[in-house]
C-alpha cells in the first residue's frame, strides 16, 4: 500500500479509546526488536516509504516566533511583545505564514486568546504554518511519559482549533534508558500521539534536533518504523552535528520532511558555524518535491530586528529563482 492510499484511509472514522502503549509495543515486537544499538531495522521490517507527493515543488516563507525569543519574553515591558505583535511583523515582512512557537503564548490562555490570535492571523492574510513544542519520548513507561504525551494531545487540539497543520516535536534525551530502548519509547508515543493527530488533521513533525536523533539515521530510524502516516519530519537545516556533510543529511530527511525551518547557519563537526547556502537548500527541497512552509528560525547575535527582515528577502529571492545551480 503505498502512502497516497494510508493517506485516504486514515480520513475514515478513526476509534476515539487512547493506544494501549504496553500493547503496542507488545504486538509490534517484531520491529521494536530488530531495532539494534544503531538503530538499524532487521531485513524483512517494513519501513515507511518517503511521502508522495504530486506536482511540483512550492516553497512558502513563513518565521518563527522563536526567532524573536528575548523580546517575547523580555522582562522590560516597554521591550516585550505579543504573538500579535509577531504576527504584524511577519505580515509587514511579505510572510505567507506565521509559525507561533507555544513557549511563548499567553499562560493559562483559554479559548478566547486562541479565537483571537486565530482571527488576527486572518485578518493579516497570514496562515499560521505551525506551532512547536518541547517535549521528550525518550522516557519509560511512567507517568513522565504519560504528561509528555497528553501534554502532545493537548497541543494537537489547540493546532486544530487555530487552523495550524503541523506541529514540531521532539524525541528528546533518553532518560535512564538506552538508546535502543528510547527509540523504542519513542515510536510508540508516535503512535499514540500520532493517532490523536490524524483524527484532528494535524501533522507531527519530528526535529533532529539532538539527544538520541544527533545522527540522521537514528531520526530515520524513527520515522520509518512508525505506521501513522501522520508522523514525518521537521526539518531543520542548522541542526546537524554529526559526521557527515549537513547538505546531505538535509537530502537524506528532505523526502520525509512536513514542515522545514530554515536557520542562518549550518554546522560541521570540528570546523564550528559557516553561512548557510539558501540556494543549496533550496534545491535539496525542490529535488524532494517539497511543498511547504520554510520557516526562518532566527538564532544569530545580530539584532533580529535588523537581520530577519534582511534574511527573510534573501530566501524570498531563492524560493523564486527559476534556477537554483
């Protein structure tokens, strides 16, 4: 059954009773033992096939709240900002969508601020591409893992209900487990989370983003032993640390990749920061056939009320070069 079909049968009715996770991972002991120390799946697993998509490459800008981090939450009032000042900037700067990082809303926010920030993306002509969590799966059973995972469910209900098709998630450090093991943990939080997601249309992308995902193929690993084909990758292009050049590691996630954030730098072992190649990337997403939101997820020194609006016309000008070389 190839992706296109998963696709149109997770639409169906999908039971509302939460996935047993010991039953899971039980019944699926087939995959979760062929899992080695490296994470390898055993000849014969069935491993989820890149997503399939139709057409032709289409790149949106979007920005990340997390971009302006020190001024959402600034301790000097006449400094700080809103999500709503957020979503103005991105609308002034020629965004086609908003990503509103969740550390940053409102606490103890109830329906109301959700309606409005929902409303006043609108009003912007804006989508709002995503929202981003911080959370970890790489835990045992217990109830750390139990929050980790209703706090995931809580999120997914709040995207649906703003409109946001995607959410960034983590697989996280493994907590007193090995890795085999938390990547086991992590699958069936996939799962299970991942079952939440497809009934409300909400896609969970997982980050490289350190802890037991540093190297690419543990991430792969991951997202190809899970079933829900709700689940890919967020792909974030300044997150590579291990031993391979990053542009290839973005090629090896670019096919799986759901949402991508774009940083200003990329890393390599042992030779620290360098300017990221906009066009390089570019073209490693359009030989995936991505079609997205590329959001800008501003880390630099540089004040980003300078920078950003600088970076975000730079990836404007490669999102429509007719020819990336």
């Amino acid at each position: 059954m190839n992706t296109t079909q998963n696709d149109r049968l997770v639409s169906v009715a999908i039971p509302n009773r939460a996935l047993n996770r010991r039953r899971f991972l039980h019944t699926t002991a087939a995959t979760s033992l062929a899992l080695t120390g490296l994470g390898a799946l055993a000849p014969g697993v069935a491993a989820r096939e890149p997503i399939n998509r139709k057409g032709r490459p289409a790149l949106r800008l979007s920005l990340a709240a997390y971009s302006f981090r020190e001024f959402l939450n600034h301790k000097d009032a006449a400094k700080r900002i809103t999500l709503f000042d957020f979503i103005d900037f991105c609308a002034d700067n020629g965004c086609q969508g908003t990503e509103l990082t969740s550390y940053y809303f409102t606490k103890g926010f109830g329906n109301d601020y959700l309606v409005a920030l929902k409303r006043h993306a609108f009003l912007r002509g804006l989508d709002i591409s995503g929202t981003a969590i911080g959370n970890n799966f790489a835990r045992p059973d217990g109830p750390d893992l139990d929050r980790e995972i209703a706090h995931t469910k809580q999120w997914i209900d709040h995207a649906c209900f703003l409109g946001a098709p995607h959410i960034r998630v983590f697989a996280g450090s493994a907590q007193g487990i090995d890795l085999a093991t938390a990547k086991q943990q992590c699958i069936a939080a996939l799962e299970t989370c991942g079952q939440h997601a497809a009934a409300k249309g909400v896609w969970l992308g997982l980050e490289n983003h350190g802890g037991i995902v540093s190297e690419t193929s543990d991430l792969l690993d991951i997202v190809r032993a899970v079933s829900n084909p709700w689940i890919g990758v967020n792909l974030d292009t300044g997150n590579f640390y291990g031993e391979s050049d990053p542009y290839d590691d973005m090629a090896r996630l670019a096919p799986y990749a759901v949402n991508v954030q774009l940083k200003v730098d990329v890393n390599r072992r042992g030779k620290g920061k360098e300017p990221v190649d906009i066009l390089r990337v570019v073209r490693i997403l359009r030989d995936a056939n991505y079609q997205g939101h590329v959001a800008l997820e501003y880390e630099a020194s540089e004040d980003p009320w300078k920078a950003v609006p600088a970076w975000l016309t730079r990836m404007r000008e490669a999102f429509d070069s007719p020819v990336v070389t």
